[in-house]
C-alpha cells in the first residue's frame, strides 16, 4: 500500500494581510495532513504564495513598491501566519523563487512541443481582482459598471496579442476523466457544476500577457510572461523538483492526493489545471476538494469587500485550537459558513469547555484522589466494552477522512465525548468505594476514552491535545491513529501526569 500523501493549500496572493478565508483553506489541509500522519503516511504538506500578475503588480504600485519587495514583505506575513496557525507545512513556496520559475518555463516548454500553444489575439474581458478571463456571457452591468457576474469584480476590457493553450482539443478527454474519476472533484455538487460548464463547450485559453512584465517570462517569446494562472498552478509540481521527475520527491508525491481549495477557485483547479496536465502527459491529481466561504454577514469576506475578520486578533483573544475547532466543526465542509465572537463564544462554552474539558477535569481529578495520580487495573464488564466499541473501527473512522467528510468526522467526536460523560456519570464510581476493582475499573475505561478521543482531536487541536496526551507519557511524535483500536495501551501503575485546565468559560 502506498504510505506517501500529498497535500495542498491554494498559493495565496500577497496582495494584503491573510485573512480569515485564508486560514480555513490552511486549517483545513493542516486538519488532513495531521489525521494521515497519525496514521502513519509520509505526508508533504504544501502552502505558500502567489505572487506574479496584475493584480500583484498593481497592489505594488498603489503603494509606490518595486513587486518585488512588496511581495517579499506581504509573503512573509503568510508565512508567519503558517506558525500562528500550527500548520504542519513541509514546504512554503514562493512563485518568484527560481526553482518556480523553472518548472513553469519547462511545462510551457512541454506543452509547446506537445503542440499545445499557438500565437493569436485575446480580446474579451478580464479581471485583475480574479485574474481571469471572462466570456461575455459572464459579466454583466452593475451601477454603471462591467462586473463578474460569479465573482461580483470589476472586468476591463483587454485586446493584446497572446498565446492559447488549447484547451478546446481537452473538452472530450477531460469528460472521459472526470467518469473515469468519479471523485476528483468533491463535493458531488462541484463536480456536476464543473462538467455542465465543460459540456458548455471550453474555447482556447489565453495563456500568456504582454501588457505587463511581472511574471515568468515566456521561454520562446520575452515580451510575453505566462498567464499567472499556469504559473501558479505549476507550484504543486514546482515544490516537488519538477522537471526532475527522477528525483525522490516527484517519484514519491506526485500525482498529489488533495488539493484543497476555495470554492471560487474551482474551474482553475478542475478544469485547466488537469488539461495542462493531460497535454503535458503528467498524471492530474487524485482530487480537487472545492470548499465554502466563509462569510461575513451574507458576504464572502474578502479584502476588496472590506469586511475581514482577522484571525490573529481573534487568536489573540480565544487562542488558536478554539479557532480550529470552530472552523472545522460549525462551518459544514462544502458550505458557506459564518463565525462571530458570540458563535466562538458558544462553542468554545459549549463543546470545549463543558463537554471535552469538563470530561478531562473530573475523570483526572476523581484519579488523582481516588488512584493516588496511578493508572489503575481493571476487569472489563460488557457496558465498557460497549462504551469504548465505536472507537474501535478505525476504518469507519478513516473512511471519513478519505471522503473528506469533516462533518461526520467531528460529530463523531462530539457523540463520544457526550456518551463518555454520560458513562462516568451513569457510572456513578464514587458510589463504588467498597467495589475497588469496579472503582478501578471505571476510571481505567474512562482515562482510555480520553486518551482515544484525544488523538482523534489531535489533527483537530494539536496543541490542546498533546497536553492532554502528555497526561499519560505521550507525545506529539508518538502518537498513533491505531493505537485506538487497543483498549489496553494504558499500563497499570503508570503515572497519571497533571493537566492544567483546559478551556476557561467565557463569562457572557
Ligand atoms: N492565488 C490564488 C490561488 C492559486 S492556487 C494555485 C488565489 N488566492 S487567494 O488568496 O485569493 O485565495 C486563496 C484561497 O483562499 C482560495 O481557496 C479562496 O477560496 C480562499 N478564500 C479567500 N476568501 C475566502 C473566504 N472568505 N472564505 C473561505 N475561503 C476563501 O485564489
């Protein structure tokens, strides 16, 4: 069985702060690539930014900066985002660093002997704001002013002479594809939207500007740079040392199993992304996963729409795992979602505080005074072996990681968490102080609930968890997704380390 996974993050434009959409993209790969290192795969795990392009170019020269040291600055808040959000990342590329440059010049190069390319003229709409081109049929008027009608941006209109990709020849085998691939793109809805607008008919695709300089320059032609769509796109293979497709890292990684990404981002990821591939004679990646948004009021939250929420604020004041959790378990994956301080608030009182943190107190707590802080023995009756059942299957369990489930993976977690309270206090142990070995019993099936659930919430909350973890003498490194399915990994007389609390209620 193959044990390599490969995971991605869209590359983000430096062209402002990160905001809030950004760090649920980033959380929500570093959620996967946590879960399948527990599960004992090889993860690379990439992320970084994309810097080339109008849009990038113009952001520069409102502020009066070469790109350059514009980019050079904003990337660096990305990547420090990457720490404040405790991803996991193998890599963080840059699409200005050189080993970039290289392997889009040699796909273009590729897809040029492929036959792939021809010289022609672009005119039709585009937008700086989604660097994309537009069909007429795909803007519309508002206030007096041509916009996107996906998007709602700003569309100019563009004349220049520029090369095509043709991706019209890719319409029938990217059709065949997608039923040969019946999940490469999730969820079901996105796939259906992307291969109705594939059926539409696909015109050849301007690939390359001559209007501008910021961007890889065309290997064949130097008054053109590369659309900075195929540039960007080309990252995933760029981190992996392509063109040196002998090299470990391609032969291992490549084709890579997720991509993950905005919802938006949709028809780059599942449409052109594959066809370059297929043109280019790469194997396309095993799957597109097309999230939500995450939205302010009803508005997608966004730079240009002003309505940011920031995450670093909202870190500093509730702390980061509360964010993860909140992300991944109150947005449904797949949907738009909201956060407010008071749906955090809740949450953080709710789930964490009294279900989770409350589970870890008492059961520790009861420990310490009634085992002397020792794991106990123990003889199992059948209402313990039926309470710690579910977290047995790990195939159930995995089943909803690979199907990219979040939904039903976190309240998975939730329902065990509400039937382990629920057990300690049917239990009832503190009744049992002339049953030693029931007592005992009790506390032992508990400590191994926590211990379960808590490395199911490790990709969840890393941090919170591996305090919990290091409770019995784990840590991040040991921690392993199968060792779940034994109900015994807790050794009598092992020491039970202290734990601090976990989550303070939020006043309200
Ligand atoms: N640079 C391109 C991606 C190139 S990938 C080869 C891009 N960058 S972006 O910075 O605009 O957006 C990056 C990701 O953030 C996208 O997946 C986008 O959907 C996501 N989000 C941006 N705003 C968002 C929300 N308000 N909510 C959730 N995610 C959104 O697109």
């Amino acid at each position: 069985m193959n044990k390599n996974y490969y995971i991605t993050t869209p590359i983000y434009y430096p062209s402002a702060k990160p905001h809030m959409g950004h760090a649920y993209s980033s959380i929500i790969a570093d959620f996967f690539a946590r879960f399948k290192k527990i599960d004992g795969f090889n993860v690379y795990f990439l992320t970084g930014t994309d810097e080339h392009g109008l849009k990038i170019q113009r952001s520069a020269e409102k502020l009066n900066k070469d790109p350059k040291s514009f980019c050079d600055e904003i990337s660096k808040t990305f990547e420090d985002l990457t720490k404040t959000l405790n991803l996991s990342n193998t890599d963080f590329i840059r699409t200005t660093e050189d080993r970039h440059k290289v392997s889009v010049q040699n796909l273009w190069n590729i897809l040029e002997k492929n036959n792939q390319i021809f010289l022609s003229k672009y005119s039709g709409w585009y937008s700086v704001s989604d660097e994309a081109f537009y069909n007429e049929d795909e803007v519309e008027e508002k206030d007096g002013l041509k916009v996107a009608k996906s998007s709602g941006s700003a569309v100019e209109w563009v004349e220049e002479e520029s090369f095509f990709f043709k991706l019209s020849e890719w319409e029938k085998p990217l059709l065949d594809f997608y039923e040969k691939n019946k999940n490469f793109i999730l969820p079901e809805s996105r796939r259906n939207e992307v291969i109705s607008f594939v059926k539409s008919g696909l015109k050849d695709l301007s690939v390359s500007r001559k209007t501008f300089s910021w961007g890889v320059k065309v290997p064949s032609d130097e008054n053109h740079v590369v659309y900075v769509w195929l540039d960007a796109l080309t990252n995933y293979l760029s981190s992996l040392k392509y063109p040196d497709e002998n090299n470990e890292l391609y032969k291992s990684f490549w084709p890579a199993d997720l991509h993950i990404i905005g919802k938006d981002i949709l028809r780059f990821h599942a449409i052109y992304w594959p066809a370059f591939l297929l043109a280019a004679k790469i194997e396309p990646p095993k799957r597109v996963y097309g999230h939500g948004w995450i939205l302010s009021g009803d508005e997608k939250m966004s730079k240009s729409k002003g309505n940011i929420l920031d995450p670093l604020e909202i870190i500093n004041i509730y702390g980061l795992d509360p964010l993860r959790y909140y992300l991944l378990k109150e947005v449904s994956f797949g949907n738009d979602g909201n956060i407010s301080e008071e749906k955090l608030e809740n949450c953080i009182n709710s789930d964490l505080a009294n279900n989770f943190g409350n589970l870890c107190q008492r059961v520790l707590s009861f420990a310490e005074k009634n085992c002397s802080s020792l794991i106990p023995d123990h003889k199992f009756t059948d209402d313990d072996l039926e309470i710690l059942k579910p977290l047995n299957n790990l195939d159930k369990i995995r089943s909803f990681i690979d199907n990219q489930d979040i939904n039903q993976y976190m309240s998975f977690i939730v329902d065990r968490l509400f039937s382990a309270n629920k057990y300690f206090n049917d239990q009832e142990p503190w009744k049992k102080k002339d049953d030693r070995l029931r007592l005992n019993t009790i506390v032992y099936t508990a400590l191994e609930l926590i211990r379960k659930i808590t490395i199911l919430l490790y990709p969840v909350m890393p941090e919170t968890s591996v305090k919990v973890l290091n409770v019995f003498n784990e840590t991040e490194n040991s921690i392993d997704f199968t060792s779940i399915d034994n109900n015994e990994i807790l050794k009598k007389d092992l020491k039970i380390n202290k734990l601090d609390i976990l989550f303070k209620k939020i006043e309200k």
